[in-house]
C-alpha cells in the first residue's frame, strides 16, 4: 500500500498505539469466531519483538458511548492470552487514571488491553479532546483495524493528527488485496453477490456493473431482482421498496452489456427453522406458502459454469440461508468452487461477516487469494470510496517519522 507500515519505522523502545479489530462475534459471553484475533496477531507479535510497548485498542459491539458490562473486552484479552502463550493485560477503562498507572508498569516488549473504546461516546463522535488524550498514550500509532476504516472514529482518524501513524500488517495486507480489484484485475472478473437485502447493498452493485462483466445474483436479494422481473415468490423475503432499484440495475446491466444472472430454480421451505423440510422448485413455481431459502442446484451449476471463465471472482454474501444445513447447499458448493478455482490460479477474493463464516465453517478460509476481515469496509472500498482511516494514514502531517522529521 502507498501508506507507511510498521515496516518502515524503527519500534524499539517506543510505546505504540495499536488500533485493531478485535470485534468478534459473542454468544452468552463466547467468542464464536475468533478469525479478526488472529488476523490481528501477525502485527502484536512482530511490535513485541521488535521491542516495542504495545498498548492495544478496539472497539466490540454497539455499546453506544456506555458501559456494558456484556461488551467487556475480556473474552478478548483471554483468547489473545491462549495465542499469544502469555498473559494479556488489559484496563478497566480506555481511558483515565488507571490506564496511566498500568502503562508505567508497562516494559519494552510488554502489551496492555484497553478496555472498549466505544464505552466512550467520544470514540465515535471523533472528539478531537479523546484523540489528542488517546495519543497521548503512545509515540506511534499503527493501525491495523481495517474493519473499521470505513468510520472516521477518534481511533481510526482523530487520533492521526497528534501522532506519527503507519498501517498495521493485516491492514496492509487488506488494501492491498481489495486494489488489485480495483486496479486492472485480471478478466473476465466476476462477481457473486447474495446475503440478505438489496437494501444494504445497493452501492456495490452498481459499483460490481461498472467493473465486472459478470454479477451473479443469490440469497435473499435475489427475491427482489426476480420479483422486479415479474416472478411469484411465496412468502420469500423481497424488499417491496427495492424493486424500482431492482428494476434500474437489469436495465443499467443491459446497457453495459454486464450479465447480470438470477436463479432459475430455488430451495423452498414453509419457514426458516432448524426442523424445516426443503424440496427444490423452478423459480416459476414457487409454492404459495413456501419461502426461497437457497439457490437450487442448477442455479449452482449454471453459475460455476459461467464462473469457470473468470480469472478474478469477488464473492460477498451466501446464497442462501447457510445457517440450516438443509439450506446450505447453494452457499457451500459455491464456497468449494471458489477453491477449486483458487487452486487452478484464479484470483478469489470474500467479503462480508456471514460469508467469511460460512467459509470459516466449512475450513476453506486458507483455500483463497484473499479473505476480509471487513465487511462493510471491504464493500466500500470496492465501491470505489476512500475509508478515513486509510486516508488518515496516507495524510502526509501522519507520515512524520518517529524521529520526528517530514517523511
Ligand atoms: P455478508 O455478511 O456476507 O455481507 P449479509 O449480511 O448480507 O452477508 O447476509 C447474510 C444473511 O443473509 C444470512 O444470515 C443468511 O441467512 C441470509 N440469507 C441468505 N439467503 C436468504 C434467503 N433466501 N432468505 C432469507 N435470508 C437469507
Ligand atoms: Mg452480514
């Protein structure tokens, strides 16, 4: 990437302000995934080595600036402690006297845990006050939160204008993958788009038509795409309010000469439940009380086929509800695809929360060129937009060297 990394910066003996992204999914207080963790560790082990005083920060959840004891990062500080084979410290505030009198204790090579950054409303108000008090924690800022780079937080941004800032080795990593995306991909790149909504999604469709010669369509938003083209869909989810939107991207498809493809066969079920029966139908006739939960299989076929040719595939979103194993079908053939075509050279980039998850389930989140760990920042950075924290980090007043000089 064009921004300094930690690469480029002497560490030794300095007190660095590590922003990641350790935002990882919780249940009942467990961390169900822990990949944004261990994505994180490449940087905190190279820092520590390299004898620097890491002093980690990260936001978890939507704590909206209050304390919420559910949204301690604790679970964290432990599952960082197993992988890193030593005891992570961590503070009960992200700010304040405490955190002073543990970072004293703190030595070169040492690292302490800051508690959640978005206790503090602050955080994502950017306060210029929080981010001068935040940098006045360290010598050098890394960032490496590249999940969160598309907000411009007192952690991501704010804080770049009071001290030296460089990218973090997964944040380097990140923008690198999603540029050859944007910068001459090999053709033909294709792209596959499901999840849930139209709705969420609408800027990188319209971004994935002006750059891929093919979109493929699945999930959930697939509904509202054949119900704009006249299909009777049950009781499927289709965005009623996104049909013209719908309607307008088959029309923009056209007259780029994009093919934009939709299912022609579906798995139904009378509901979304663990117990529900499937059976696959033609998308012409979906039954009255059942609903689309997954692409059928000669959608599946139909879209590898046409995927064989690609040698760039940009994949966000399941095709279907891979929660329920009876609905997983469309998401896992293709998830196995994609690492087929890995294999044979082609370049395979995922994005997206739940899509990274079903890959994670299924072990194939090593069998592709390029994995995210942001989802909505790696759908912006497609589109086209710049992410504040990475823009923070290319500002030439942040690429002040450490010893102080203009780089
Ligand atoms: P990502 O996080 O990869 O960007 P999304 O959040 O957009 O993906 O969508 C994921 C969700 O979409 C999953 O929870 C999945 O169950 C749901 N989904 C996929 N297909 C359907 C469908 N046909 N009907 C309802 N929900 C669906
Ligand atoms: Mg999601």
């Amino acid at each position: 990437m064009d921004a300094k990394t930690i690469r480029d910066v002497d560490v030794s003996g300095k007190r660095v302000f590590l922003r990641a992204d350790l935002n990882v999914p919780l249940d009942d207080g467990r961390i169900t995934d822990d990949t944004r963790i261990r994505a994180s560790l490449p940087t905190i082990v190279n820092l520590l080595e390299r004898g620097a005083t890491v002093v980690l920060a990260s936001h978890l959840g939507r704590p909206k600036g209050k304390v919420n004891d559910a949204l301690r990062l604790r679970p964290v500080a432990d599952r960082l402690s197993q992988l890193l084979g030593r005891q992570v410290r961590m503070t009960g505030d992200a700010l304040g006297p405490g955190v002073k009198v543990a970072l004293d204790k703190l030595r070169p090579g040492d690292l302490l845990l800051l508690e959640n950054l978005r206790f503090h409303a602050a955080e994502e108000a950017n306060d210029p006050d929080f981010a001068a008090s935040l940098a006045g924690l360290a010598d050098l800022y890394v960032n490496d939160a590249f999940g969160a780079a598309h907000r411009a937080h007192a952690s991501t941004e704010g804080i770049t204008h009071h001290l030296p800032a460089v990218a973090g080795l997964l944040m380097e990593r990140e923008v690198d993958a999603l540029s050859r995306l944007l910068k001459r991909p090999a053709r033909p790149f294709h792209a596959v788009i499901g999840g849930a909504k139209v709705s969420g999604k609408l800027e990188v469709l319209t971004a994935l038509l002006s750059r891929c010669q093919a979109v493929l369509v699945g999930g959930g938003m697939a509904n509202t795409f054949l119900a704009a083209k006249g299909h009777e869909l049950g009781t499927s989810l289709v965005e009623e309010d996104q049909i013209g939107n719908a309607r307008r991207m088959l029309s923009e498809a056209r007259r780029k000469r994009v093919r934009l493809m939709l299912p022609s066969d579906a798995v139904v079920a009378p509901q979304i439940h663990q117990r529900a029966s499937t059976r696959t139908v033609s998308i012409s006739s979906v039954p009255k009380d059942q609903m689309v939960v997954d692409i059928g299989p000669e959608t599946l076929a139909a879209y590898t086929e046409h995927l064989a040719r690609a040698r760039t595939i940009f994949w966000n979103g399941p095709m279907g509800v891979f929660e329920m194993p009876q609905m997983a079908g469309g998401t896992n053939g293709m998830a196995r695809f994609l690492a087929k075509r890995f294999r044979a050279g082609v370049v395979t980039v995922v994005g997206g929360g739940d899509s990274v998850a079903a890959l994670e389930q299924l072990g194939l989140a090593a069998r592709m060129t390029h994995v995210s760990t942001g989802g909505g920042a790696s759908l912006e950075f497609l589109e086209g937009k710049s992410l504040p924290g990475v823009t923070a980090l290319l500002r030439a007043d942040a690429a002040i060297d450490v010893t102080g000089e203009k780089a």
